[in-house]
C-alpha cells in the first residue's frame, strides 16, 4: 500500500487487476488485429486449437461466460470463415463449434502473437507462470 488510506485507489487490488487486464488487452491488440482476430475471437480460438468441435456452452464455461454472449463473436467467426457452427443431429437445441481450414492454419499465426505478447511482457517465463497461477488461485477462491 502507498499510504494508510484504504479507499486510495492506487491501493486497490481490483483497480491493479483491473487496469492490468486492460493494458494487457491492448498488448494484444496490434498482433491480433495484424491476423483479423479481436481478443474474444482470439480466446474462442485458443480452446478450438487445443480442442475442435466443441460445444458453444464448453467455450462459455471455458471463457467464464454465458453462451448469449458468446453468439455474436461466433457468428462474426463464422462469417470470417474461422469456424462453423453445427447443430446437433439428435438435438437441434445443440450447437458445437469447429473450426474450418482457414481456423486451423491461423494456428501458427496465433503461436507469434503469443510470442510477442510474452516478449512484450519483459518478465521470464518462470515469473509469467508464478503470476498465472497466483491469478488462478485468487479467481479459484472469488469463485467459490
């Protein structure tokens, strides 16, 4: 803390989140925008590398959001061509979202953006670790 005044907002762990989340939002920005992705593009297609053809509503709880929400950055996907919606055979209700050809060669576009982004952050990568767990730990215990 800067000073014994608790309601000071330099002294807030919320505001530091906070506004770290933003700065490092905008460190994504450029290299994203350089391969047609906006960061919640980016993040869908970050699960869909690790796992294609899943459903919408394991991005949502991948993501930590509702499906609604998710809806309008799919269909943008989608209509860029990275990604296709399918419904379920058995229940049209269903939908999983796979990724196209063009979704899957972006890969390897995706692997530079999150190159420069570790780059950018001037930490080594023991340090980025330690901060993502300690992250993970906090959102852990907020969430219970």
């Amino acid at each position: 803390m800067t000073s014994d005044n608790p309601l000071l907002l330099d002294n807030q762990l919320c505001f530091a989140l906070y506004s770290t989340s933003l700065a490092m939002t905008q460190l994504y920005k450029e290299p994203l925008s350089a391969i047609g992705l906006t960061y919640p593009q980016y993040t869908v297609m970050l699960i869909l590398w690790e796992q294609d053809g899943v459903s919408l509503k394991h991005i949502g709880n991948a993501l930590g959001q509702k499906s609604g929400a998710l809806t309008p950055v799919i269909k943008r996907m989608e209509a860029d061509g990275l990604v296709q919606r399918l419904r379920g055979v058995d229940d049209d209700r269903s939908l999983s979202i796979a990724l196209t050809e063009k979704g899957k060669k972006l890969r390897e576009q995706g692997l530079e953006v999150n190159r420069c982004v570790a780059e950018a952050c001037g930490i080594n990568l023991e340090e980025i670790i330690s901060l993502r767990e300690q992250l993970i730990g906090l959102r852990r215990k907020l969430t219970k």
